[in-house]
C-alpha cells in the first residue's frame, strides 16, 4: 500500500533546496501531450518543453511504454556489463548520422565534458601536449561544469569559482575572420552551437560553418558542433548539422534524446573514438537501460519523414503569427530561429524584459522560455497539435495585450 504523502508547496523551495534557481511561484504535477496542470488544477499549455527537452510533450504513451516495459525488465547494471538497450540506441544514432561510435553519459554538460577530453587526448596522442587549445564562441552555452563553463562563452557562469581551465579563447560568434585570426597549430578544437541556443536563438549561417570546417582540417582541429539544444529533431532534421549539410568530427546531443529521461551522447567516428581506450574516461550510469530505452522509442517516433516535416510545418504556424503579435504590438523586431527552436527579439521598448514576458504568459495560462534578457523563446514539443498552438499563441497575444496596457 502506498503511504499518503506529505503535502508540499512552493514555499518548501525556499526551505530545503539550494537557492540556485528561482522557479515560478507555481508547481507542475501533471502532463499529458501540450497540457500541463498545477497544483490547484489550472492548466497550461507548454511551449518550453522543459528548455527543449520534452520532444514529444508530456507521458507520450509511446515513452510511457517504453519506460515501463524497461522498468519491469532491467533498470541498471553499470559499464562492467553492457547492455541491450545501449546497444539499441547506439545503433539506431549510428544508423542515422555521421557518427560511426557512441558514448553515453547522463546530460549535456557531461557529454561536453566527454567531446572536450576526447579532443584534447586525440590531439595529446597525435601531436604531443602543445595542441591543447579549444576555441569556443562569445556567449556560447556547453553547460555547468567547470570545464564547460570555461568553454562556454560567458563569464557570468565561469567567474568565481577559482582558476578555470586554460587554453581556451573565445571568438565572435558567426564570425569566420575572428576564427581566422584564432586558429593555430596548437588548436585541438573548435566548437560551436549550430544554433545558438541559450544566448538568443541565434542560427550560424552556412557559410561560418562551411569555413569553420575547412579551417579546422588546415590546422588538424576538430571541428565539436554542440548540439545538446539543436538535436533530435529540433531543427526539423534529426541534427542540426544536417539542416546546414556540414558534418563536425565530434557531435554532442542531450535534452530531447531522452524527451525528458536524462541522458547524454556524444557521437563520434571509430578513428577519434579509439583515443579513448579503456579506463581512459566513464560514468557510472551513462548507457543505464532505463534512459537508453526512452531514447530509442523517441527516435522512433522523430526520425520519420512525417514528424521532421511536421515540425517544418508548425514552424511556419509560429512564425507567421508571432510575426503578426510582434508587428502588432511592437513587441519584437524579429522572429527567428530554425524548426521548433524560435527566437523572439524583443524590441528597443522591450529589451531587458523577457522575464516580465514569461511571468504574463504564465498567468494567460501559457508556459515559454527565454533566451538571455531580450529574447523570448519557444522550444514546444516536436509534435505539439495544430490546435495547441494556436490556442497557446492566442493566450500569448492576450498576454502581451494586458502588459502593453500596464
Ligand atoms: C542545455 C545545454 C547544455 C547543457 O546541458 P545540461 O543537460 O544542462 O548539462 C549544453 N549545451 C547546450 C547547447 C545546451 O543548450
């Protein structure tokens, strides 16, 4: 028998958790495809998705089961065994992109932490230690560890937890002369977000990305797409790199593979793979069954011509109305972004304020994302029905209504 649970509420947070978030004043307790319900049974419609990790919205029956059937079956058993649904995933990843090897660990920040050693140790075997050197982006987001932080291009989350980790530099973003004028022959690596995630939906254009792959292979680097936001499906390819037709070396995926069981990738080819032989790097529960399953019925349902067009498709249903609420209410100037990935650029009025924005749409009843201070952002499930988007859009633009009337 299950033993009655003690109430808790939003307030317990301030109580017994560390303050390093601050989440809204109301607490989710039940999802079912774009639908989220509180506590006090009001309910939302999701265009977060859990900062673009709920691919197919919430308890899609197809996960559903697919957890299950893995929970009444196999849940852990760590690397000293492998086991079948790893291997599963591992294929269907291989099958599916350039990759021709997998690694699994539990986030995005943890298959970083896996693309960057691997990077260095690949360079530290070929060349010897000197060819150390990591180029990243300004305003790029790799995670919270403290070598992603330092790889990530913002001091706000690398600043105050003592010496960093040295040999990286930073370089304008979509800017192929300032990578130019970076690279050398002690560059191990450069890496990039296809899509400029966190820091404002920001989309490399082709050619930076063209560019930035032929000077990785001048100078032996290699070349890390991060694509933790931008993957499985995300773009309205599987990964972004497809959508731009320019294949990395190292390729790091997470949020959406495991539509919201956590899990990490990070895809590689069998030559760079073999640099990190055994004992060389691991986790304990990366690969575990439970996430490996999840992660294999999600490609399922993803990578299929019908739900990569789909999300084409609904693309154009936010755009063209978020176009319409920016014109109308001067809120936006801009409307951009790739597949289910949207940015809103707020308007000279309205920078600063994307956070005033979000609090509005949550009290119309519509849960969204930011991406900085003066961008707006959508990352809705892969799948989300036409009729949820425009009821959510339509909550939206009341919101925006009632904060343009004060
Ligand atoms: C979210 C994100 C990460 C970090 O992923 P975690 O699972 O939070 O560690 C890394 N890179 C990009 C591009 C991201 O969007």
């Amino acid at each position: 028998m299950s033993v009655e649970q003690a109430p808790v509420q939003r307030a317990d947070f301030d109580q017994v958790m560390v303050p390093n978030y601050s989440p809204a004043a109301f607490i989710p307790v039940r999802g079912e495809g774009s639908r989220v319900w509180d506590q006090s049974g009001r309910e939302l419609i999701d265009f977060a998705g859990g900062i673009a990790v709920n691919a197919l919205g919430h308890c899609h029956p197809a996960l559903v089961k697919a957890l299950t059937e893995q929970a009444n079956t196999l849940w852990h058993v760590s690397n000293v065994f492998t086991n079948e649904p790893a291997l599963r995933l591992a294929h269907k990843l291989v099958d599916a992109t350039f990759a021709e090897r997998a690694f699994f660990c539990n986030s995005g920040a943890e298959s970083n932490e896996a693309a960057f050693k691997l990077a260095r140790r690949v360079a530290h075997d070929r060349f010897g230690p000197e060819k150390h050197e990591i180029i990243a982006t300004v305003n790029s987001f790799h995670g919270r560890t403290l070598f992603t932080v330092s790889v990530g291009g913002q001091p706000k989350y690398s600043d105050g937890f003592g010496p960093k980790i040295t040999g990286i530099s930073h370089v304008p973003y979509n800017d192929l002369e300032a990578l130019k004028a970076q690279i050398s022959d002690k560059t191990c690596a450069v890496v990039i977000e296809p899509i400029q995630g966190e820091s404002g939906v920001v989309p490399a254009d082709k050619a930076y990305l063209e560019g930035a792959r032929k000077l990785c292979d001048e100078h032996n680097a290699l070349l890390i797409f991060d694509e933790v936001q931008t993957g499985v499906g995300r773009t309205g390819s599987l990964y972004a790199y497809q959508h731009y037709g320019v294949t990395p070396d190292i390729l790091t995926s997470a949020k959406s593979l495991g539509g919201g069981f956590p899990i990490g990738a990070m895809l590689t080819t069998t030559d760079l793979a073999k640099h990190l032989a055994v004992g060389t790097h691991g986790t304990t529960y990366g690969g575990n069954p439970l996430a490996c399953a999840v992660a294999c019925a999600v490609l399922d349902v993803v990578n299929t011509p019908e739900t990569l067009a789909g999300i084409k498709a609904k693309h154009e249903r936010f755009k063209s109305r978020l176009e319409q609420i920016g014109q109308q209410s001067g809120l936006f100037t801009q409307v951009r972004g790739v597949g289910l990935l949207i940015g809103c650029v707020l308007s000279d009025a309205w920078k600063g304020k994307a956070k005033d924005i979000l609090n509005a749409a949550e009290k119309e009843g519509v849960m969204v994302l930011q991406a900085g201070p003066d961008v707006v952002r959508f990352a809705p499930s892969l799948v989300v029905e036409d009729a949820d988007i425009d009821e959510g859009l339509a909550r939206f633009e009341r919101a925006v209504a009632k904060l343009i009337q004060g």
